[in-house]
C-alpha cells in the first residue's frame, strides 16, 4: 500500500523561473540549490495555497504529453518494501541532503516514482477535464500543473494509491534515502510526482576514470576476456545505439566494445553491472563506486563536457554505454536488485523551483506542518 497525502505548495515564481533561466543561458545548473530561506522567501513569496492539493503535473514536448500525480509520500505509513529501489547511491551526497531536509529546508523538486495501474489514468483525465492549468512562466517551456483541492477528488486518489503493491523509484535515491534514515526518529513524508511506466524515458550516464596507472596492452588484454574491440574510424568518439556494446576512450583514441557472444549470463545483466563488475571492479581497482573520487559521471545531457573533460589528460579512460529500457529498470528493482550509482537519467525531469514544499517556510507563515 501506498499511502499518500495532499500537499502544501509553495507554487511557481517569475522570479524563480527567471534565475533559472539565467543559469541555463549561463551554463550553469541549478545553482539555486543553496538558496538561503531569506531568498527562497523573496523568489517564491511564500505564495502557499489555502488548502492542501494534489496536483497534475504535465509536460509536453517533442509532440509528446506525459503527465503525473504530485503529492506528499508519507514514509511512516508505506512499508519501505512498496517503494522498490534500483540503484545505489553515494554515501556524501545521502549525508548531506539527510541534514538539509532535518533542518526543513526547501524541496525544489519531488522524487521520482514509476506506477503500472490503468485506473489513475482516467483519474487524472477527470480530476482535470473541466480545469485550465495554474499561470505560470514555466508554461512557455512546456510544463503546466493543475491544482485538484476537491476532497473527493483527493480521497479517490488515495484510495486508487492504497491499491498499489509497489512502486519503483526511478530517481531521488539519495533524497529517499536520507528521508528514511531521518525516519527513525522524526516520521518523514516527501514530495513525490507518481508517473506511468510508459511515461518514463532513460538516458545514460558515461563514466570517466582518472588517476589509474595502467598500460593500454594490460587494459585490452583484460578487456578481451569480455569484449571484441575494435578501433572507431577517423577516431569519433562513440556513443553506443545497442545494449551490451561500449565506448571506450583510452590513450587519446577511441575503441567500441561488442560483448562475445557465447557470454549469455553476462548479455542479461545491464551494462552498467558489467562494467563495473567485469572491468571497473577487478581491472582497475574502483571496488566502492560510491566513495571513489576517481570515478565521474556524465548524463547524455552533458556529452560535450564529458568529451571536454576526456581531454584533459593522457591517462583519463572514458567509458560509454547505452541506455537501458523502462521494462529492464522495473525487473532490476522487481528484483531487488541495486545497480552502480548513476545507472540511469530518467525523465521527466521538473525543473527545480517549478512548485516547492518547505516546512519551514509553513510555519514562517504561522501554519501548521502537517507531519
């Protein structure tokens, strides 16, 4: 069962979606995110509706609508075994938003979970046929939110949620997890936008290594075992169009990696396992991808900077892969499975500070923080 409750927003701001912007046009990303509460009350205007809401979240883009519920997780009431987990996490980064959110700062952006039930479609087409989306500026990129504040409405949604077995976390691990270890003391809910599985789109993460003294015979010898190499023509760096085919960047050239075929059991693990299992792991000595400061990673979204960044040194190895399938994340996590850290980028990714939820800024206002 999941147990979910309606939400008090802090709902978007031009002032907001305009530092966004500059940080974009600037190449920058999210540089918003240690706003201080004196800004986040100046940019948001604590403009907090008079009644908790489910919202509707939509997107649409690239001749394509995808649309979600956003609502409150309560962590207290959902048994940690519903929430299904695919990838591990970093353990600095946990450490750091578990002390953020203790001390009730700002949630810019909602976790990230992925539902198979057919009834909450037709439930989001009625909660907003009759209904035109809040004014925001975000609306001129494509992203719009409706506000459901009827009870009944909002009663149907938590009975259709109750009904669900398991959900799968599709990002935010490290946000979840520092809400579940503040959940051993203080009852925890977090901002959650719930999507269908045939929503969710994946990219993949590339990975960089630095700071390993190995010879290009010893690397290729070890990469054998596994792979048919091959080097790339005219040296273009690859960006792989299949599973169980890499990328890899060594020595200033650029090779593609094609797994043997007779290696089945391998060829049903995702890449991203095998690399580090196979290659990572035993060849070059990265055994806690977690903690390891000489292990990078790059979204497709930043595939410029992962080129410019494979550059900057004779020794730096790059790894690319391809990116999994929504149906291969959902066996992984049915599983209960972990992968490496930074095993996939899924979308929708909302922008941060599209719409807020901060308990501090509640009881700035003198409201209650509904626990």
């Amino acid at each position: 069962m999941i147990k979910i409750s309606p939400l008090k927003a802090l709902k978007p701001g031009k002032d907001i979606f305009e530092l966004m912007i500059s940080d974009q046009l600037n190449g920058k990303v999210h540089k918003n995110e240690q706003l201080s509460f004196e800004d986040v009350i100046n940019l948001f205007g604590c403009a907090l509706e008079k009644n908790p809401s489910i919202y509707i979240y939509e997107f649409c883009g690239e001749g394509k609508t995808m649309r979600g519920i956003w609502a409150m997780t309560d962590l207290a009431a959902t048994a940690t075994t519903a929430i299904k987990r695919h990838e591990d996490t970093v353990s600095a980064k946990v450490a750091s938003l578990k002390t953020d959110k203790g001390k009730g700062k700002i949630e810019k952006s909602p976790i990230l979970l992925v539902y198979q039930h057919n009834d909450l479609e037709s439930l989001i087409d009625l909660a907003i046929a009759d209904q035109q989306p809040m004014e925001s500026e975000w609306s001129q990129l494509g992203h719009f939110l409706y506000q459901i504040a009827d009870t009944s409405l909002i009663d149907r949604f938590c009975v259709e949620f109750a009904k669900l077995e398991q959900v799968y976390l599709a990002d935010g691990h490290h946000r979840l997890e520092a809400a579940y270890a503040l959940q051993k003391t203080v009852p925890q809910q977090i901002s959650s936008l719930f999507v269908s599985a045939g929503s969710i789109s994946i990219a993949a993460f590339h990975r960089l290594i630095q700071g390993i003294d190995i010879t290009k015979e010893a690397l290729m010898e070890m990469l054998e075992q596994y792979y048919y190499i091959s080097k790339i023509p005219n040296n273009k760096a690859l960006n792989p169009d299949r599973k169980n085919r890499m990328g890899l960047y060594f020595a200033g050239e650029w090779y593609q990696l094609d797994l043997k075929p007779d290696l089945a059991d391998l060829a049903e693990m995702p890449d991203t396992a095998i690399l580090q299992e196979m290659i990572l792991k035993p060849v070059l000595g990265i055994t806690n991808p977690k903690e390891d400061t000489r292990l990078s990673y790059f979204p497709d979204g930043k595939w410029s900077q992962f080129l410019a960044q494979l550059g900057t040194s004779t020794t730096t190895i790059g790894f690319t892969l391809h990116p999994m399938e929504a149906e291969e994340f959902i066996a992984v996590a049915k599983k209960g499975r972990f992968l490496p850290p930074k095993s996939t980028w899924i979308a929708p990714k909302i922008p941060q500070g599209f719409m807020a939820t901060s308990p501090v800024a509640i009881l700035a206002k003198g409201e209650k923080v509904n626990r």
